[in-house]
C-alpha cells in the first residue's frame, strides 16, 4: 500500500511538472505575438507617444521665450531659478518661434529657424506643435502636424497639452513658472522637430536603456493577459490535482510554508513584472543570444539557450504560481485550523503568551483588548454582510430586473476597485476575492437550493390533492412564487367546487332531459292508445290535435338538443356576412308578433334610424333574439311593459333586454344561462332550459358577450357584439368553436 502511494505521489510530482513545463511553452511561444505589435521599436523607430511627457515642458518653453522678447525678468535670474528645466535641453533639438498676432516672428536674428518654412502646415518636419494663446494668456488651440505622427498620435498630443496646462505642470524645481513670469498672450509659439532630430531627442532621452520599451511591453494587455491566463492555469490545476487523494502533496514541509511568507514571496514575483519583460524583449532583439555568445557558447547554440533560458525563467514564475495556489489551498480544507497552525503571527503569540515573564503577560494583556476590539470590528462587519446577503437572498425576481443587475454589477465595480488598488499585488487580491466570492457563491446556492426543497415540497403535497398545506418559512427570491402558489392552491379549490357543480349539474341534466323527454312522449303514447278506441270523430280529431302539439313539442326538444350538443363538441359552422341588426330585430319582433299579443305584453323599441351593419351568422344572430324573445313572451308577467334597446357604441353593438317575471327570481343569474336550467324549479310549463344556454353559445361564437342579471322581479339580458372587420372573420379559432365559412 505504502509502496503504490508513493508511485502516485511520483506521478502527481511529473504531472505537477508537465502542468509548468506546458505552461512555460506556452508563454515563450506567444513572443512572436508581441513582436508584431512591437515591430517600429524593434526597427529602432522610437514611437512619437512618448513626446506625451515633454508637452509640459514645451508649455514652460512658451514663458521663457515669451519673456525673453518682453525681458520682463533677466535672463541670468531666469536661468538662476529654471535653468534645471529640460526646455533647455530641448531646444537644440528643435526650431521653434514666437509669432505675434499679424505673423512676424518676434525672437528677431538670434533665432535661425526658417520662419516661413514653420508657418507652413506641409513643411518637412517630422514633429510640428503649434500653440496659440489669446489675449487673456489663455491657450485655446493646439495643432499637432507631421510626417511622424499619425492621426492618433497628434490627437493624443494635443489632448495631452491642454491636460498639461494644469497648475502642476508649471512648476520646476519647487517654483511656480506662473508666479515668477508672464503668461504669453495674443501670441502663436511653433515647435518643430525635423525626423533627424526627432528620433535623436527621442533616443537620448527615453529609449538610452530600454526602459521606455521595457514599460511598454510589461502594459501591454496582450502581454499580462496570457501571462494571467498561464498563471491561473497552473493555480487551477494545483488545486485540482490534490482533489485526488493519493495525489496530494499539502503534507509536504514545501507546502506548508506560513502565509506571511507565501504572500511576501508572491507578492514580490509580482513586483518583478518589469525583469521578466525586460528578458522578453532582450529575447526578443536577440541581445541575450548575443551576450550569451560572448560567454563563449558557439554561434549555432547560443538561440537555443537564448530560449532555453526563457523557458526556465517563466518554469520558474509559474512555479512559484503553482507553489502558491497549493499553500493557500489549506485554507478551505483546514479553515479555522490554517490561520492557528499556518501563519507566523500566531505562531509569534503563541510563543510569547506561553513564557511567564512580564513580556508574556503584556502578550497577553495587548492579545485580550486587541481581541476585543477585533470581535466588535468583526460583529460590525459581519452584520454588513449579512444584511448585503440577506437583501441578495430576497431579490424580487418577479421585476425590476434593471435595478437587481445594476445593483449586483455596482457591488462587483466596488470590489474591482478596491482589487485594482493593489497595482501589482492585485492578482494575490484577486484571488482572495476569488475567494471570497466562491464561499458566498456557495453558500448563497446552498440556502437557495434549501429553500427551493420547502418550495418543492409545499408543490408535491398540492399535486397530492392537499389543497389546504400551508407553505411555511422563508422562502427568499422564491417568495413571489409562494404567492403564486398559494393562488394556484386558490384556484384548485375553485376548480373543483367548479367540478362538483359540474357533476351535479350532470346529474340534474339527465333527470331534467328523461323528464323533458318523457312529459311529451308519455302523452303521445296516451292519446294513441285513447285514439285506438275512440269512434267519435270530433274526438278523434282532438286526439290528433293533441298529438300534434305534442310531437312538435317533441321535435323542438329534440332540435335543441342537437343544436346545444353540435355547439358543446364544437362543431358549428359559422357563415359571416355582413348583416343589418337592427333589420334582424325588427323581423324576429314580427315574426312573433303573434306571441307577443297573446302573452299581453307592450314591446317598448328603442333602435338606431340608421342601418347598423356587422360582420355576423345572421342564422345564428336570428336564433339569439328569437330565443330571447320567446322566452320574454313565456315568462314576463303579462300586462307589462318589456324593453328592448339597440346601441352602437363605435367598436361593439349592444342590445339589452328587460322584462319583469311572472314568477319571483330566485335562482343564480350566473347559472340560468347553463344547459337544461330553468327559471321555475317545478318544471310546470312548457320549455327545455336550452334557449338562454344556445343564445349564450351563439354569442360567443361571434367573439361576443351574454350576461343576465336581475333585481328584484326585474330581468334583463345584455349582449355585446364587436364590430369586426372581414380580415378578423376570415378565420374563426377553434376554442371559439369551429371555422368560418369561406
């Protein structure tokens, strides 16, 4: 057993150092990346950006060639207080001119430059910097032009001259230029460096040791990112591969190595970001080949160890990456127990609190009160945090989407900064925040997973048919569903008193149709028999009569029914035309005019003058009013006044109905309307309890609305039909109860 842990140890230790080596490859393999971003410099182009840095001292040149021409101070007291300046190094390097406002140059002979050849725009310069004040010494303009400076450099420049006009850059040598000398007004000033001197300025003053370079690579993002990327890739994978047992190495002394000395000695690896650039680009312009080769390596090898060497330095930073990664992993395997036994500080108080002597007791004196105010710090602290997690915990997901993200990136923005803060020693921050964030994340998860079981449970005792759980607890961001839920549970309870109803009105439906069926049939079979006997031929004719009435009564019952079970399976075709309502009420209210005079009642008509045309089934559209009106004529208390009144109120037409009954209201005005239910309960006249059920159907099938209402004796029935136009009706959706006809 002992014997195949160790092999295993042997084969993380090679793959721990493959993970390195790969990751040295790696980033000695991405030079070529570099090199083509940094092609001028490796030429020996030197950029024309760092000119940036020299803006504020041209800005002072402009006071002291101002003041020379003014002599508002001597030159050997000027040169005594600013000769430090690097103007004046500068201007051997350059022509330059003071232009007044009519463009005659003011520094008279003393100045050789070409003074026409600097006004112009187009003039062989390689670096041209045109500033001009006004007459309150104010510089609003700044023009940057040359053969050197592209149109990114120029706008760079000149941002960066106005930028230096601040009260900092005036200052040399701890005195202020402003204060001691007068500010150039109404003036134009000319700087203009040939590519010659250009490229000299720039070489003896930024590019003399490479540093400038130096700087530009260790910046650049290309750079730092895969160097990041190498680096969190050997950190990921020493904290992967101890997650197998027989692999792990954190009980080796290598890897158990205090954490104020892990942090120094990353944290100084970080600081070290300059010298590893500084190899890459002496790698780069083969200097290292070169020096290398005057150690007395042959010309053939001397590449080869250039790059050898380059391998070696970053096998080295990564190692020191991995080394980290796997010493601070301790810190969520051992947690409490890591700051105890893992760190020099408590080591140090340990040790001094154990001796007996007087510097033990202040040890412990300064331990105790310093203890104290960390518990009341770390109670403070720890209250934020709780109160930030909770408000996390309770995000109302349900909306306010923008506000939750804005909320979440700002606290992530504050963390950044306060990361970013670290400079150099922001990637150790940035892994503590790692850290950190995977903790919260973690436990954030947990108790969201924790609450969703009670939500989950709460659903599984609802789907079991407990409608009457209650949902307890908090339920965090999942509180918005629990009302949800407890609406759901609302709505079951309804569904199913909707079903019992449902059921009962099943039952009440076959006894109502065998007893509406049966009335009319046991009749017909009575009088048959009575007309088999019969031999008076007046009664006989009665009989027939009776028959008569009876089968039709029969033959009604039955079309009803045909018509409410074609309308409840949804098979109703449905044929639109355009159609004049107020015509189809008129014709139905003739039409059983008859009806209305033998049931005593006065028909009070309040219609439209003007046609009121729609798209509707006008078979269907008769059917309603005829149903209603039958119904008006059976049931209404006769000797009384019922109206009936069309509106065409824009984008629906409505028509109301009201009577007074016969008989007292006292049934459900929601439930008249549903099959084979009737105003009187007994049953004693003459009806099927379908009329009011087909008219609703027949409403609906045309997208519009029935409802009754009563008050009192009162009863009235309201229709609401919309004004659809022929693209609407071209196509009737199934639920609404079939196709329309094309």
């Amino acid at each position: 057993m002992a014997i195949k842990l160790k092999s295993s140890r042997k084969f993380a230790v090679i793959l721990s150092v493959l993970v390195l080596f790969f990751a040295a490859f790696g980033m000695v393999s991405t030079y070529p990346v570099y090199a083509d971003l940094m092609e001028p410099e490796l030429k020996g182009e030197f950029p024309v950006n760092a000119m940036e840095d020299s803006m504020g001292e041209l800005l002072r040149g402009g006071y002291y060639l101002y003041n020379e021409i003014h002599e508002y101070m001597e030159l050997n007291e000027m040169m005594q207080l600013f000769g430090s300046d690097d103007f004046f190094l500068m201007r051997k390097y350059m022509d330059y001119e003071i232009f007044s406002p009519d463009g005659e140059g003011m520094l008279g002979e003393e100045n050789p430059a070409d003074i026409e050849k600097l006004l112009e725009q187009e003039a062989d310069y390689g670096l041209r910097i045109v500033l001009e004040y006004d007459s309150e010494g104010t510089l609003n303009n700044v023009q940057v032009d040359g053969s050197r400076a592209d149109e990114d450099e120029r706008y760079t420049l000149e941002q960066r001259a106005y930028h230096a006009t601040d009260w900092s850059y005036d200052e040399v040598g701890g005195r202020q230029v402003r204060y001691y000398l007068e500010n150039p007004s109404s003036v134009k000033i000319v700087y203009a460096f040939s590519e010659q001197n250009l490229q000299r300025f720039l070489k003896s003053n930024y590019f003399t040791d490479n540093k400038y370079h130096v700087m530009t690579l260790s910046s650049m993002r290309p750079f730092v990112t895969f160097e990041l990327i190498f680096c969190l890739f050997v950190m990921l994978a020493a904290c992967l591969i101890p997650c197998n047992k027989n692999w792990d190495l954190g009980g080796w002394r290598i890897f158990r190595t205090p954490f104020e000395i892990v942090l120094f000695v990353c944290g100084y690896t970080v600081a070290m970001q300059d010298s590893f650039a500084l190899v890459v680009w002496s790698t780069m312009t083969h200097r290292l080949a070169d020096l290398i080769g005057e150690m007395g390596i042959p010309g053939g090898l001397n590449y080869g160890a250039e790059k050898l060497l380059n391998v070696l330095m970053w096998f080295c930073l990564f190692g020191i990456a991995y080394w980290g990664a796997a010493c601070l992993r301790a810190i969520f395997t051992m947690r409490k127990r890591y700051w105890r036994e893992r760190t020099l500080t408590a080591r140090i108080l340990y040790w001094a609190g154990g001796r007996k002597d007087e510097l033990g007791e202040q040890v412990k004196q300064g331990a105790a009160g310093t203890t104290g105010l960390f518990r009341k710090i770390w109670k403070a602290c720890r209250g934020f945090v709780q109160r930030i997690y909770d408000s996390f915990l309770h995000l109302d997901i349900s909306d306010r989407a923008n506000s939750v993200i804005f909320k979440i990136v700002l606290v992530n923005f504050i963390l950044l900064i306060v990361v970013c803060c670290f400079w150099f020693y922001g990637i150790m921050a940035l892994l503590i925040y790692s850290g950190v964030l995977f903790l919260f994340l973690r436990r954030y998860f947990y108790d969201i997973q924790w609450k969703y079981r009670l939500l989950l449970a709460s659903m599984n005792l609802l789907a079991e048919g407990n409608l009457d759980a209650p949902i307890e607890g908090d339920l965090g961001i999942f509180n918005p569903m629990k009302t949800e839920i407890q609406k759901i549970q609302r709505g079951f309870k309804k569904a199913v008193e909707e079903e019992v109803k449902s059921e009962r009105m099943k039952t009440e439906l076959i006894t109502n149709v065998s007893h509406d069926l049966k009335t009319p049939l046991t009749a017909i079979i009575t009088y048959v028999d009575l007309l088999k006997k019969e031999e008076d031929p007046k009664r006989r004719e009665e009989y027939l009569s009776i028959l008569e009435r009876k089968s039709q009564r029969l033959k009604v019952l039955i079309e009803d029914l045909f018509e409410i079970s074609k309308v409840t399976s949804k098979n109703v075709t449905m044929n639109f035309m355009k159609a004049d309502i107020v015509e189809l009420l008129k014709q139905v209210g003739l039409e059983n005019d008859s009806r209305i005079r033998e049931a005593y009642l006065d028909f009070r008509w309040s219609l439209p003058e003007e046609k009121v045309v729609m798209l509707l089934d006008s078979q269907k559209t008769y059917r309603i009013f005829e149903n209603l009106i039958v119904n008006i004529t059976k049931y209404a208390m006769p000797h009384t006044r019922v109206y009936i009144e069309v509106k065409d109120e824009g984008g629906e037409v409505s028509i109301s109905m009201k009577n007074v009954s016969s008989a007292e209201l006292d049934f459900d005005a929601d439930e008249i309307t549903d099959r084979f239910v009737r105003g009187d309960a007994s049953r004693n006249s003459e009806g099927s309890g379908l009329r009011l059920a087909i008219a609703k159907s027949f409403t609906e099938l045309q997208y519009g609305t029935l409802k009754v209402t009563t008050e009192a004796d009162l009863f009235k029935v309201n229709i609401r039909l919309p004004k659809r136009t022929e693209e609407a009706a071209a196509y009737l959706p199934a639920e609404n109860g079939g196709q329309a006809a094309p």
